[in-house]
C-alpha cells in the first residue's frame, strides 16, 4: 500500500493558517496532524476544539487530532464535533483503554493509540484488534523540532510483527523527527503513516518537500 504524509500544522505559521492550508490543500499530503496539548500530560499547550473547528473549515484533508492530555474521555465527543477523523489517545494516559476506544470509534471517528518512545509495543497486545492506528512517538512528546529517536525502528518492525500475524489493517503512524533523511528507513520497517512537521514548514519549499516525501521509497517498501 502507499504511505501516507500527515504534515503536523503544530509547524504551521500560525498569522497565516490560512495560506498553510491552501498549500496543504494543494500538495501531495494525504492528512493534517494536530497535536492537541494541555500543559499537563506534555509541558506545552496548543489549541482548543473552536481552533480544531477553523481548521476543518480551512482543510480539504482528514483532520488527525493527537490527543496528548489528560482524561481524553472528556473531550473525545467534542473534538469529533469540531471535525476530527481521527481520534489518537496516549496509551498512558488512558486507564480504561479499551472504554476509551470504544467511545472513540461510537462518534464515527477512526481510532489510535500513541504511545511514548519508554513504552513498548506490547503493551497493546489485548487492543490491537480495536485500533486502525498507533503512533509511535519517536520524540518525547511536548515540542516539535526534535531529533529523531533511533529506537523507534526496533519497535515499528516489532509492531509491523503483531499486526501481520494477526492478519489486521492496522496503521503505524511516526510522530517526531521525521524527514526526508529517515523516512525510507522508517517506511521499509513497516510505518504507514509518516508526520512531519518541522521538516516540512521549514523547508525552502513546503510542497516540495510533502511530494519528496510521498514519492521516497516506492519500489523498496515491505507493504
């Protein structure tokens, strides 16, 4: 299957959402990633549902809204409202997981788990079935522009494993660090969905880098 590039708006010029929406729309992205924080489970805070609901508004692509808060349950509904298509909870912030899955996927939204670079991918072997994404965190979560963590190929193949021999569809989405300098390796380990985000805003060309991006590695990925 072809990969998908979700470039992440946190990248974005934020006086001028409009003209980056206008180039998304346009370019070879497939999503828009939205990293959603609360100052408490990240220590950072971006936007709120009414942001979420302009971006819908501004975005011809899926909206793929990142939870990284607290008590996601309380918001999950809302976010839906305000446009989200996908729907990612962080693994350690969701002590009734399954539940929170469950409630995800009854809004029509598709839905993921992120976990941590500590945590292992194990972790998610009793939901796997309920998940049509994980992202994998290949930063600490909180800031964009950080350097790629290395460890995360290990865990894509291992993640790659579980999901093949259980016969599923389910998406692995890299979230951190990526770009053009990792994004072959990461899609011959088995990723799907690649963000990008400082890679892309900061680029000289923005629309050019998503096309580099969408077209590396047609003829050596393993899916």
């Amino acid at each position: 299957m072809k990969h998908l590039v979700a470039p992440s708006i946190l990248a974005a010029n934020y006086a001028n959402l409009q003209a980056d929406f206008e180039m998304l729309n346009a370019s070879d992205a497939d999503w828009v990633h939205v990293d959603i924080m609360d100052g408490r489970f990240v220590p950072n805070i971006s936007f709120g549902m009414s942001i979420v609901k302009v971006m819908k508004e501004l975005s011809q692509l899926p909206l793929d809204v990142h939870l990284m808060i607290v008590e996601p349950e309380k918001y999950i509904e809302q976010f839906r409202d305000a446009g989200a298509e996908v729907i990612t909870v962080h693994y350690e912030a969701c002590p009734h997981l399954h539940r929170t899955l469950q409630q995800i996927k009854a809004t029509g939204a598709k839905a993921g788990v992120a976990l941590n670079p500590h945590t292992p991918v194990w972790m998610l072997e009793n939901v796997l079935e309920e998940l049509d994404l994980v992202c994998l965190m290949s930063v600490n979560p909180g800031f964009g522009g950080q350097k790629f963590i290395y460890n995360t190929l290990p865990k894509v193949r291992q993640l790659k494993k579980m999901i093949i021999e259980r016969n599923l569809n389910t998406l692995i989405e890299i979230d951190g660090g990526v770009g053009l300098q990792n994004a072959e390796k990461l899609l011959q380990a088995g990723a799907n969905v690649l963000v990008a985000g400082s890679s892309v805003f900061k680029s000289a060309n923005p629309s050019e880098t998503i096309q580099r991006m969408k077209r590396i590695g047609r003829d050596t990925l393993m899916v």
